[in-house]
C-alpha cells in the first residue's frame, strides 16, 4: 500500500514528527543525513523546520524531499 504523509513537525533535535494517511504517528530522525550533500543545508535549524507537506510526502524550502515510503520504513512508531 502506497504510504502518504499528512502532517509533519520538526523537533528541535532534527527529528520528524509523521502522521500517515493511515493515522499512525512516527518518528523519523534526520541527524544521519545531515552530513550528505544537500541535507547538510538543514543543520540550520531555521531552515529544518521549514519542512512542509507536499503531495504525499515532505518537502522543505530549498526543494528537497524523501520519499514517504522510505520515510516509513526507517521511522519507528510513537
């Protein structure tokens, strides 16, 4: 089943807030990318919390995006 993200909020600790379409709420830590490429603009904590929904996923300001299933599987349930 396709996943879909409705709402999203930053932590203060580079975390992600997530609920799914299907009403679950996870955790998804960015702290392991913000070392790769365009991730590291995100060690701005401003700018990090600028992450908004997109369609069906998360997308922040400067363009950048993950895909919701991957987000999913790697996110551990609250």
């Amino acid at each position: 089943m396709h996943k879909t993200i409705t709402q999203v909020k930053a932590t203060d600790d580079y975390k992600l807030v997530l609920l799914f379409g299907n009403n679950e709420t996870r955790i998804f830590d960015v702290n392991p990318l913000l070392k790769w490429g365009r991730f590291a603009e995100l060690q701005d904590i401003n700018i990090f919390k600028k992450v908004s929904v997109c369609f069906d996923t998360i997308q922040w300001e400067n363009g950048l995006d993950l895909d919701p299933e991957y987000l999913y599987k790697k996110s551990k349930q609250t």
